[in-house]
C-alpha cells in the first residue's frame, strides 16, 4: 500500500532534511521552535525545490537553501519580507542581504535603533540588529521572485512557528501585501479587519501590526515607496516600542 505524506509528515521531513554543502557557517537563528526553521533540503514545494536543485547547479558557491530569520528571538520587533531575492538572500544566506532592499532596510533599521555596524551587503560584515528579528514570508527563493499561492501557504507554518517563537514579541512590520496577508492568516486574524495600507497599523493582541509597501528597488524607482514614506513607518514602531 502506497504511503500518503501528510503536511505534518513532510514538515518533519523538512526539519530533518539538512544534508547537502552550505558554502555558509554562519548561525542567524537563535530559534527553539522546532518548526520555526525548515532543513537545508526542504521538500514541501516541488517548484521551488526544482528552482533551487537549478541554482545550486549553476551557481555552487551560492547559500541556495531556505534562508533562516536574522536576529535574536528576544527581540521585540519581527519584520517579514516577501521571499529571498535571487542574488541576494539566496545568494548571501542572510535575509534582505545582497539587493537593493536591504540597502533600504537595514539603513532604516539603524536610524531607528534596530541595528548596529555597517552593512556592506555579506553575511559576515558584521551587522547586529538589536531588539529586531528580519525574516520572510516564503524562506525559499522563487522562479522570477513570485512565489504561487500553494507555496505562500505552505511556508506559512514556518512563519507561525517564528512568531510563536519570539516570547517577547510586541510589533510586526509587513512588507508587502503578500507580507500582509500570510502574516494575519499566520495570526488568524480576518482580513476584512485589517485591510492593507501603507503606514496602516493594527492591534492583534499583544502585538500592533505596522503595513508598508516593500522596499524593492522597482516600488522605489517608481515613487510608489520614498525613503521617507519607509522611515515614517519605523519611526512609528520606534514610538509604539518606547511608549
């Protein structure tokens, strides 16, 4: 009789799964969930487990792997992105590093208190954030950075467990719609009662929800998102944390 794998089955499978080179020894998270990270060699998306099989063909060198959260888990503020960029995140191993959202991101993070050292854009530059944990939605780098809606939800176990993770947690920032809405069905929160808007903030229990647009290069050639569009929502976590 053919064995059917359950979800629980292949996050177990996930969990185990961390054979395979890492061009990276570098620890991000402190995580105790055991669901919280998935293995090196996560299975639960076919697609994505395609796209990365390619990656670490053509591009050996690279991390190639579901990106863990950076941060400690004591902090107080989690900020979740969409997916790893290709040659960023999934180059560097660390997420929002290697692309231009992270020269946004991190920058912002050090104006508001978040982070300490220079980020130059690798791993082991040396960048601590403080009191913050950065993590993404979808941990694995999708074809055209578009993860589909099967795979958005699939890594939403993974986000859950993050964010149950975190005892201290108070405030989330959600880059992006997709950020948005993975982050209220991770908090069961119903949509209609926090609808998405830049600079929007919600209240989920003990933790206030803060929306922005996310930091891509294309939202911020195009005016959709401003550097100080971006600040003003820190500034607004920078406030909420201290009041």
């Amino acid at each position: 009789m053919t064995k059917i794998s359950t979800t629980d089955d292949l996050t177990k499978q996930s969990r185990r799964s961390g054979a395979g080179p890492s061009p990276s020894s570098l620890i991000l998270s402190d995580s105790l969930h055991p669901d919280a990270e998935p293995g090196r060699d996560c299975p639960l998306c076919p697609r994505l487990v395609e796209f990365r099989s390619l990656n670490r063909t053509q591009h050996p060198d690279w991390f190639n792997a579901p990106v863990p959260t950076f941060g400690p888990r004591d902090a107080r503020l989690l900020v979740i992105g969409l997916a790893p960029g290709l040659q960023g995140a999934n180059r560097t191993g660390r997420p929002f590093t290697g692309d231009f959202a992270g020269d946004l991101l991190f920058a912002t993070l050090g104006t508001y208190g978040f982070a300490r050292g220079d980020y130059r854009a690798q791993p082991d530059d040396g960048l601590t954030l403080i009191d913050c944990r950065v993590s993404n939605g979808v941990r694995c780098v999708p074809p055209q950075n578009k993860p589909l809606p099967i795979e958005i939800n699939t890594c939403r176990s993974f986000l859950a467990a993050t964010i149950a993770d975190m005892p201290k947690l108070r405030a989330i920032v959600m880059l992006g719609r997709v950020s948005h809405d993975t982050t209220l069905k991770a908090l069961d929160v119903r949509a209609r009662e926090a609808p998405f808007g830049h600079g929007a903030q919600f209240q989920a229990g003990r933790i206030r929800l803060f929306d922005s647009y996310h930091c891509s290069r294309y939202n911020t050639n195009t005016g959709v998102l401003t550097n100080e569009m971006f600040r003003s929502v820190f500034a607004s976590v920078r406030a909420y944390l201290d009041s």
